[in-house]
RNA sequence: GGAGGCGUCGCAUAGUGGCCUAGUGCGCCCGCCUGCUAAGCGGGUUGGGGAUUCAUACCCCCUCGAGGGUUCGAAUCCCUCCGCCUCCGCCA
C-alpha cells in the first residue's frame, strides 16, 4: 500500500508510476475524487458527533436536577429534559447515518487503494518481462560438446542417481510434485545447511516459520491481489499456505512500532512453498523447475527507507556469494517495470545457466518493497521526531531447493552419470566430493 | 472436542450505564533540587484520522482484543468472532 496522501500531495507521480507497469493511469482520478468525498463525509460525522457528545453531557445532571428538586423548579426541569431527550434521540439517528455513509465511501477507497500496486523505483528498467537490464554475468559456461559428451537434463541425472523421482509423486499427489530420496534428500539438507551457516555469518537470525497463515499476512504481503490465483486456500479455515516465507516473515513483526536502533532487522527464514501455477499449463512440465511444493530459504530485512537500497544491494550480494560457492554461472538482471508484482520497487533476479536449456533460468530474486507491505501490514519505527513511520522491506531468496538442485546436477555431471560436489558443499555432505550412481543401476529402492 | 476463566495506555492494576477528559504504581522522557549517584519534587508519556498552518501549538473525531447490537449516552449490558490461561478427552 502506497500512502494515500500522494493524491493530495502529487498524483502526477502514481500516474507515471502506473504507466510504467502497464496499468491503467486513469483510475488516480477516480481515486481522488473518492478521496475528497470521504473526507466531507467523514467530517460531516465527526461535526454532528460533537454535538451528540455535547447533548449527552447535559442529560445526566438534568436527570438528576428533574428527580431531586420540588415544584416549579422540577416541572420546568422535566419539560426541558424531555425537550433534550428528543433532539439526542433524532441526533442519534443522524449520526448513525452519517457514519454509515462516511464508512461505505471509506470501505470503496480502501478496496480500490488495494489494487494499487507499489511505486516502482525511477531506477527500474521500463518496459515488460524482456526490456531487463543486464547488469553482469559471472562464470563460464562449460563446453559439454569439447569435453565429448552431451549433457543429461537435470531428471535424467536425478533418476540415475537414484535422487529424484516424479512418476511417483505423481501417482500420490499428481503432477508437478516430487520426491527427493537419498543423495537427492541429502543434497537438499546440505544446501540448507550451507545457505544457514552463510546467513548466520552475515548476521541473519535463523527462522522456521509457520508455512500456514491467515488472511492478513497474505494480504500484507500484496500476495491476493493479481497473484491470488497462485495461492492455495483452506477456506474451511480461513488460512493460506504460503508461497514463500517473505509471507510469514513479514507479517511476524505486523502492528508493531519497532525500535530504531534494532534496524535493519535480518532474518533468513526455511519453509515450504506451495503454488498453484495457474495459468502455466505446458510451461516447464518435466523435471522440477516448476512444482507445486517446495523449500526454500528466504532472507528477508525490516529497515528504514534510507537503508533500503544499500540493503538490497546487500541482499543480492550474499545471492550472488551463494551460487558463486556452487560453482555455477550465472547473470544478473535488472527487472523490468512491467514484471514486478505488485509488492517491488525495483527487483534484481539471479537466472543461472541450465546446459540442457542453454539458457539462464531464474534461481533467485531480491525485491525492494519499499513501505509497500509495511505499511499495509504496520510496520514502523520512530523516526527522529518520534513519530511512527513505516519502515521498509526488503527479500532475497537464498536458495530455491529445486531449481538449485537442478543447477548443481546439470552443471556438475559426468559421462559416467556422476555429479561432482562443490566444494564448499562437500562438509555438509559427508566430505564426499562426487553423487555417484547406485551400484545396481534401474529401479531404486526395491521398485517392482 | 467438552467445561470454566481472562483480554484496559510500554508493563502491572483500578474501573459493573452519565462524576472516565480512563485513575494509580512501575518503567521511560524533560526539568528542579543535589560534591556524584540514588532518593525527593514538578511536568510529560497509546495509536490513527481530520481541520488549520510555511511548519508547529491549539482544536475536533475515533481507539479499553475485533465486529455487531441495546441506549439520548457503553470500558461497563447483550450477541458473534479471535487470542490467552486452567481442567478433562484425544493426539505426533
């Protein structure tokens, strides 16, 4: 949520804004004529229930004027009484129906407010999904056809090694999901490993977060407007499982004024992920760059709007750290305005090389979120004249589990169906420095 | 799942229809006093919205877990929901 006094103050701004992403400009004006309809409604209340107020502190004492006094003095306070009482009794309907419709116009400015998405950053590359800015590429791509064999997809690696299997999940849960099992299940615990020990180096605090949350934190995280398709639901309970742990994180610290000195507050948070992906029948159908369920260690950063870009900066830097302990290429990307959901400012992904694909594919993003989400979920601190300010948040992904393991299988493979281990990975791996292939090859696990 | 209890200002507590403009203590902030510190004394200390302003101050409205209701008037009475605690049952 932006703050709504931009309509007052420069509307221009949100307008360009919305132009940038691809949204329609025109609805500010319709936002800025709710604006100024609410604010008559809401003080066409407040100045009659002042008066009601007013009227109520008179009523008491007379009361008591009418019961305790005798003669003239009491019929003349009865019949002023009664007077009273019927001017408080039609002022009390005034007042309900002027807050009635003081809060019904209230109620449509905040739902159409929540359709706004956040104001990009003047930094953002402008354009749709293809006018990102390269900002760097790092490693280089290995040249399978010199070496002398060409490259198995990350699957067929998997299933040699006995390390993932997708029929099955199939058959239990459908398509789109996956087991990891043996080296496959400990190359994920060892990434998790590898990723918390680096963030705890860095001075991120570890979090298992709850992977089920309520309505508010989704919402706060800007994950039920155009993405809400994405999200699984439980109506039944009225919770969502999330599609990543920026939603708990976030929402951890909501209706909370922070203390200044404790920011930026970092966390790095391990969960499930559970999307839907809706809407990309046909896209990424083998293997498992593209699941329904997944883990994942997101860091995530409360700090002030003066930090934040230093932040992100910071956030990319442990991204980039991270693969760059794996080994594996990559290239860096400005997001441009048109692909920034609708919670970032100004996202960098990191795409790493997929030989199979040969191309890069997203393996992390680090989103800028600005006030976006703070202030919807209230989030602030004190700023230096004490008042309660919304601060800023900020997420990286660390490691996305699937689309690493992907990287690292196909990237580090051998003719012989081996993959080598990164080194930096090998002490969370048993000091092994290869996944070697079963010794009796075919159905794993005593498939019939 | 069943029974009962409880949600008040940072914390603790008072408040059972108008005298609540929510009191008191602690903590915190400012000042006074004071070799220094502590104590003592005085003042301040929820958050949001609006009006006004160059910006303040002052002013108005809302805010006693949330939302409805009763009433001229609700922290207080009624209903629904949420959270916490105790006991019982079940459970990894």
């Amino acid at each position: 949520m932006i703050d709504q006094r931009i309509l007052r103050d420069n509307p221009e701004i949100l307008r360009i804004s919305q132009r940038k992403r691809g949204a329609d400009p025109a609805i500010v004006d319709e936002l800025i004529a709710l604006d100024q309809d609410r604010r008559s409604l809401r003080s066409d209340f407040e100045a009659k229930r002042a008066e009601q107020k007013q009227l109520g502190k008179k009523i008491g004492p007379l009361q008591r004027a009418a019961k305790t006094t005798q003669g003239a003095d009491r019929e003349a306070a009865q019949a002023e009484l009664q007077q009273l009482l019927q001017h408080a009794a039609d002022l009390s309907e005034s007042v309900k129906a002027a807050d009635a419709a003081a809060t019904e116009l209230e109620a449509q400015l905040s739902q159409k407010w929540l359709t706004i998405d956040n104001l990009v950053d003047d930094a953002s590359p402008v354009g749709d999904e293809d006018a990102f800015t390269l900002l760097e590429t790092v490693g280089t791509p290995r040249d399978f056809a010199a070496e002398g064999f060409p490259p198995q997809d990350h699957l067929a690696v998997g299933a040699r090694l006995g390390a993932i299997d997708v029929e099955r999940a199939a058959k239990v849960s459908g398509s789109r999901f996956f087991y990891l099992l043996g080296d496959g299940a400990l190359l994920e615990l060892a990434l998790l490993n590898l990723a918390m020990s680096l963030a705890s180096k860095h001075g991120l605090t570890p979090v298992l977060p709850p992977a089920l949350v309520g309505p508010e934190a989704m919402s706060g995280t800007g994950f039920l407007g155009q993405a809400a398709e994405n999200v699984y639901q439980l109506p039944q309970d009225d919770l969502y499982l999330v599609g990543t742990a920026e939603v708990p994180l976030a929402a951890m610290h909501s209706d909370e004024i922070l203390d200044e000195a404790a920011l930026p507050i970092r966390y790095a948070g391990y969960s499930p992920c559970f999307r839907r992906e809706a809407g990309s029948h046909g896209k990424d159908t083998r293997g498992i760059i593209r699941v329904h369920q997944f883990d994942k260690v997101e860091m995530f950063v409360f700090c002030t709007p003066e930090q934040a870009a230093a932040e992100h900066e910071r956030l990319l830097g442990w991204e980039k750290e991270f693969l760059n302990l794996l080994e594996i290429p990559y290239r860096v990307i400005d997001v441009a305005t048109g692909d920034l959901g609708a919670s970032a400012a100004r996202k960098f992904d990191i795409e790493a090389w997929i030989p199979t694909q040969e191309r890069y594919r997203e393996v992390t993003s680090a989103s800028n979120c600005t006030s976006f989400q703070a202030r919807r979920l209230k989030i602030r601190y004190r700023d230096s004249h004490g008042t309660p300010t919304p601060v800023a948040t900020l997420n990286g992904t660390l490691v996305a589990m699937p689309r690493v393991i992907v990287a690292i299988l196909e990237n580090h493979q051998n003719s012989d169906g081996s993959v080598d281990i990164p080194s930096a990975l090998q002490p969370f791996l048993g000091g092994r420095s290869q996944l070697t292939p079963p010794e009796s090859p075919g159905a794993p696990h005593g498939a019939t």
